[in-house]
C-alpha cells in the first residue's frame, strides 16, 4: 500500500520527485486554496499517513489527539512551537524539522533589520516616496553604525552562532551571548554575559533563541527597563519572546526595533505598532530565500520518504 502524504502548502515542482509515486500518494495544497482549519486539519490526520506542514498550521492536541491514521509530521522549519509535542508524543506521532537548511538566509536577514532599525532605511525610503525628502541636513534623522560595537545575541544555536561569525568576519563585532548552561563553540571570540549585564551593556541584541517555556517573555518589563537609552534590538527567532505590550511601553527607549516575529505571528492589518516609527516589522520572512525555501522542503521530503519509506531513522531530524 502506498503511503498517503498531505503538503498543507505548495513546493517547489523538482523538490517532489522524492516522495515518488511508486510509493506514495501525495496530496498537495495549492497556497490560493482557503486557509486550513482545525477542523481540516483533523480529518486530514485521518486520512493521510504524513503530513508536510508548516509554522502557519497549527497542529493542536485536537488535532494529534483525534489522528487515527497519522504517524509522521515534517515540519518545513526548525523551529517547531506551532505543533503540540507533548499530544504527539503520546500518540506516538513522529515530528521532524529541517535544520541546516536556512541559518545563512536567517542570520542575512537579521543583519539586514539591524541595519535597518539602526539605519531606519524604511523611514527614509517611505518619506522619499510619499512625503518627499527634505533638504539634506547634516543632524536630520540619522542612525547609528554597527561597525566595531559590541553586540548581544540571545541563542548560539546554528542561526545564533551565523550572525555572530558575519558580524564579527564582516564588520568587526565584538560577540557577546546571553550565558545559559551548554557552552558555543565558534571560530571567532564571543563573551558570555549573565543576565544582569547583559541588558544593561548591550546596545545592540538579536535574539535567535527558539520558543521554549523558558524564553517566553525572557525581555520583559525588568530587561526594557534596564537596556540604555538609545539601543537597538532585532528579533529574528519567536515573537512571544518579548512581551509586546511591556515594549510598546518602553519603546522610546530604543533608536530602532526591528522585528521579524511578532505576537500574533503575522500581525493583522491596522495593529498599533505597524504605524509606529520605531518598529521596522516584517512578516516572518527571514528564511525566504530560494536557497533556504529549497533547503528546506527538500529536508522535509527526504525526513518522509527516510522514515515512511526506509524506515531508517538515522537521515531523519527527529525531535520528539
Ligand atoms: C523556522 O524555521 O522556524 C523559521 O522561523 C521559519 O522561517
């Protein structure tokens, strides 16, 4: 019997021709198709034998818990806080993620906002195409360099360790991380810092840290209130860890602030901090490269056809 597969969104034509057709019988959403539900998503884990999904779908315990035919979910991501793992793992249901796959796009990327939030490139871009641009003047709107400063990254991890190494190769950093227990190994000099100095000495953090309980709200009112005046901070990993309402509260603390990651995760239309100067926002699109996307899908294929087909769990990112 052939092994049924459900893609929630469309790949890429040449990624498929893993999941062959001799052994599977794939399913794949077209992305104009309505947004599934979890109702949708309730009988497809029914119906279907693997489910490729993404950080958009979430896989709730209603979802695992009611799966009568599920066995294996490849998320195309490495992060994996849109999947409820504990229902999965009582339910035996197999997660699997994507790394390696997207940590130069990401790591890119955030360097890319942080130049952005200290540069403000949006602001001018906007006011040269709207407002028009008054005359050059030597103190109007200016930013802050990156070059040679010290800057503070939440997360070592594969994305963590990238940005530091472009920072500290190309712009001459000096890396500092936020200490917690497992100690980074890099190519380049990085300082830990506890928690106390490291809010009130970095004026530049990007936080690259997955989602966890822990770092939930890990900058809260106590972090705002002791970054300095004039700071600059990147989130390029989960928007829950940051309180927003306690950033919204401290926000004239910072020259920019550049967010990726939200809460909610894309942010709706007219919500309060899209209009506001400080805030450079994206809609979680870091990893959106064609080399990353690529990656990434062909990771999430290969972690099916591996464990559905092989039936080797060795070339498989497991989680769970
Ligand atoms: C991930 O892989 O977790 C990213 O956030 C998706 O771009």
């Amino acid at each position: 019997m052939k092994c049924k597969v459900f893609l929630t969104s469309t790949v890429y034509s040449d990624t498929l021709s893993v999941l062959n057709s001799s052994h599977f019988e794939v399913h794949m959403r077209k992305d104009d198709e309505p947004v599934l539900t979890e109702e949708d998503l309730i009988r497809i884990a029914g119906e279907y034998d693997a489910l490729v999904c993404n950080i958009s779908n979430k896989i709730t315990s209603k979802v695992i818990t009611a799966a009568t035919k599920l066995k294996f979910i490849s998320n195309i991501a490495v992060g994996h806080d849109n999947i409820d793992l504990d229902a999965a793992r009582k339910k035996n249901i197999i997660i699997a993620t994507t790394p390696g796959t997207l940590h130069r796009s990401v790591a890119e990327y955030a360097i890319g906002l942080l130049l952005m939030a200290s540069r403000k490139v949006s602001t001018h871009q906007y006011q040269q195409k709207t407002e028009g641009y008054p005359n050059w003047a030597p103190t109007y709107n200016t930013g802050l360099e990156i070059s040679n400063k010290e800057i503070g990254i939440i997360g070592l991890g594969q994305i963590g360790k990238e940005i530091g190494r472009m920072l500290h190769f190309g712009f001459n950093s000096k890396i500092y991380y936020l200490k917690n227990k497992s100690v980074p190994k890099t190519d380049y000099k990085i300082t830990p810092l506890d928690k106390n100095q490291f809010f009130s000495r970095m004026k530049f953090i990007i936080i690259a840290c997955p989602l966890t309980e822990k770092t939930k709200n890990l900058i809260d009112d106590n972090e705002l209130n002791s970054i300095q005046n004039d700071s600059v901070i990147v989130n390029i990993a989960r928007g829950k860890i940051i309180n927003q309402k306690a950033l919204l509260k401290y926000k004239n603390k910072f020259r920019g602030i550049g967010l990726d990651v939200t809460d909610p995760d894309p942010l709706p239309l007219g919500h309060q901090i899209l209009d506001d100067p400080n805030f450079f926002i994206t809609p979680h699109i870091a990893s959106a490269t064609d080399e990353a996307r690529g990656e990434m899908i062909k990771r999430a294929l290969k972690n099916v056809y591996n464990y559905m087909h092989l039936e080797d769990s060795n070339d498989v990112n497991i989680i769970n």
